[in-house]
C-alpha cells in the first residue's frame, strides 16, 4: 500500500520506517527542509536505537522516502497518518491541536481518490471527528474515511514495540476504513500480535487512559519510597513484593525522581482538562500529575540534605539528563528541575549524559558538560545518579570517591546500593526510599 506520514517527529519518523519494513511505499513529509535533508543524507534526527538500521535498508529498497511536498506525497496514497505534534497548551493544560488540524487542511486539498485519514498523534476524544469537519469543509468532494490509531511505543525500544507490540488499536467508523487499516497492520495480524478494534471516540481514549494509568504506578512508588524513608523500609523490596502480584505487575514500580518525556506529563495534563470539562473530574489523575511535580521538589530536598543544608559553592557531578536512558530526549525530565536548582543555589554543576548535550547545552545553559565521569567527578563534593544509563550501572566507585573532594552520592535510580558506596570508599550514599 501506498502510505503519507505528515510529521517526522519521534513518532511519525518511527512509524514511517517501521511501515516500509513491512513491505509499503511510505513516503515521510515535514516542512522543516533542514530535517528532511538531514533524512535524505542518511542521518536520523533522533536517537532510537536500531531504527538508522532500518530505516537505511528501506531506503535503500526504494519502500521510504523523505519530502517537503506534502501535495505529491498525499496524491494517491491508500492512507494518510498524521503524526504532528500535540504538546500542551501554555495556560489551560490542553492539547495543541493546530498542528493537527493545520495537516488535516492541507492533506484535504491533496485528495484525489479513496484515502483514509489516520490520526496517529496522541489527541482528546471528539478529535478524530473534527478532522472529519475540517477535511469535508476544505475538500467537499474528497471521498474519505478517518481513523484513530494511537501509538504505544516507549523511547529507547520503539522499533521493537512497533514490531511487536503488546496491541495495535484502531479506531474507525466504516468496513472499508478497516479492511485499509487491517492491510497496513496485515504482517501482525499473520503473526498473531492482538489487534483491537474500536470505535474512535474509544480508540482516543484508550492512549490517555493507559498513560494515565502507567503515570500512576508511578506516582504511587514514589509516595510509597517516601514512607519507605520514614519507617526504616526499602522501596525496592517492597516493590518487588508487590510487583510479584500479577494483578499489579512489576513495571512501573521503581521509585526515583518522578516522570517525564514526550507523554506522560502531557497526557496527564490533557486527560485532566478532558474530565473538568466534562464535568467528570479525575481526581487520581489530578493527584498524580501533583505528586509528580512534588517528588522533583523532594529531590532537591535530598540534595540540599547532602550538600550541608546549602548549594553555595558546592561542585556537583550529575551523571544522566535524559528522561530516561536510551534516548536523547529532554522532555520534561526532572533534570530540568533539579539542575537550575542546583545552580541557582550557587553550585557548579559538571554534567554527564551519552546522548543529552545535543539538547541538553541550550537546555542547562550554565551546566558545564563532561564526556567522562570520573574526570566530571574530580574534585567534588557531591556525585547524582539521575539517569540510569547503563554506562552509569557498572562504575567503579572506589576510583569515582577517590578523585572527589567529598565523596558523597544520590543515587536517584537506586542504581547502587549503601553497602557498595561504602565499601568503594563513599561518606555518604542515599538513595530513594531506602
């Protein structure tokens, strides 16, 4: 099948490069020339592990292409996915959706047989249907249906979780929107993946609900390691115990310094506003989203702790900035909180990440960035474990305390344990809910 992908964001690139590999002509748009000639040199705009892999091979089969010219790339394709941006509205905690609509307009113009119009971007319910409105008012002649299918994929894994996924939603209104969507998905129907279809206002749905619902393991661990400090327990034992139950599962349940990236905080705040104006508010939502924000707060708290009740003049080594390891995205990662604070305190903060200075240098302007840890760790007097890279998982720490001036460690990901910083030679380790 011939398929558009309008948006080469984290989301549309990763599906447009998955698409081809299953066999269809996928033509990717964006209207940034830059990113487009980026594409088209061989470079990915983002870090993913294994997509530059699949996306060169199809590249190279002649299934994937890279355009500006969102008019030739929609012409004739069996489905169009936008996959633009959605992020919060400054002010009202709503999704953006001019992007959105911004696309829908323009692929109406471009219409010229059959097509199924797609929203792949995470959007409230009731958007899907003014798509509908926008398409039929800009084009009254187009023939078309649309569908909702939201994406799942979790950064540092997309492509496998495109290629295997715990499900496939799709949500459409008509047989001939799904036996199109069923064509596209038809190498994981014939492998057995679950696909489950919705109506639309469902399919919208179910992406926030899930988000909300993984956001809030989260929360809910991080309320538990703070009681877990108080009373003399460990956070990650008792995650564990829990985890054991298989109707609350494992993932999700370790503690830190609260979410972030492209999801969760967004969707949050988006589901949040859906239910006040519904009348229906989300009460555990609206709970998470401010435990969250509380959790950040409590970090510093932690840090100040260690740092003699004052940032003054203190040299700190933060070690990780991502959200999360595995990527390079900045998204609303607690190091967006905890690394001005530190600054503003009067720290020298020295930082440490694999893949974030490419963004994280504009981000943390006055954060001193390092290649090497132990070289970051020299001379200071606290050490932060913030992003759990697996770079950061196998230290040496006798020789990491030896170069500080002050060997102190906060290990925010319970990476470590006290047993092992204070065999390696470190003052003080503190972790989280331990």
């Amino acid at each position: 099948m011939k398929i558009a992908i309008i948006g080469t964001g984290y989301v549309g690139l990763v599906s447009g490069v998955c698409f081809s590999d299953f066999g269809h002509q996928v033509v990717c748009v964006d209207k940034s020339s830059n990113k487009i000639e980026l594409l088209n040199s061989g470079e990915v705009p983002i870090y993913e592990p294994g997509l530059h892999t699949v996306m060169s091979r199809n590249v190279n089969a002649g299934r994937l292409s890279f355009t500006t010219n969102l008019a030739a790339a929609v012409d004739g394709s069996d489905a169009v996915f936008i996959a633009v941006g959605t992020p919060t509205r400054r002010g009202d905690g709503h999704a953006d959706l001019s992007y959105v609509m911004a696309a829908a307009e323009e692929i109406a113009k471009s219409l010229s047989r059959y097509t199924v119009v797609v929203t792949k971007s995470t959007v409230p319910v009731g958007t899907n249907a003014k798509v509908r409105e926008v398409v039929a008012a800009a084009n009254p002649t187009a023939i078309f249906d649309v569908a909702s299918n939201p994406e799942f994929l979790r950064e540092g894994a997309a492509v496998e979780d495109f290629m295997k996924p715990d499900r496939v939603v799709v949500g459409v209104e008509t047989d001939r929107a799904a036996k199109v969507m069923e064509e596209i998905y038809r190498p994981l129907y014939l492998r057995d993946f679950p696909i489950l279809r919705t109506d639309i206002e469902s399919a919208e749905m179910i992406k926030y609900a899930a988000n909300a619902f993984l956001a809030t393991k989260i929360s809910f661990i991080n309320e538990i390691a703070a009681l877990c400090e108080r009373v003399g327990a460990d956070v990650k034992q008792v995650a564990k115990g829990i985890g054991l139950d298989g109707r609350i599962g494992n993932k999700f349940l370790h503690a830190g310094p609260g979410y972030g990236g492209s999801c969760f905080p967004k969707d949050t705040s988006a589901l949040a506003r859906i239910g006040q104006e519904n009348a229906v508010p989300q009460n555990i939502v609206e709970t998470v989203i401010r435990v969250n924000e509380a959790v950040k707060l409590r970090m510093i708290d932690k840090l100040r702790d260690l740092c003699d009740g004052s940032f003054n003049g203190k040299n700190v080594a933060v070690l990780g900035v991502t959200f999360k390891p595995n990527t390079d995205d900045m998204r609303d990662s607690p190091s967006l909180t905890i690394i001005p604070s530190l600054i503003g305190g009067g720290a020298t903060v020295r930082v440490v990440d694999p893949q974030g200075r490419r963004e994280g240098e504009e981000l943390l302007p006055r954060a001193i960035w390092y290649d090497d840890p132990y070289i970051a760790a020299e001379g200071t007097d606290l050490v932060v474990c913030l992003t759990e890279w697996n770079e950061f998982r196998a230290l040496d720490l006798k020789r990491l305390a030896s170069t500080m001036a002050s060997p102190r460690m906060a290990d925010l990901r319970n990476i470590y344990s006290l047993q092992a910083a204070r065999a390696a030679g470190f003052e003080t380790y503190v972790g989280v809910g331990r």
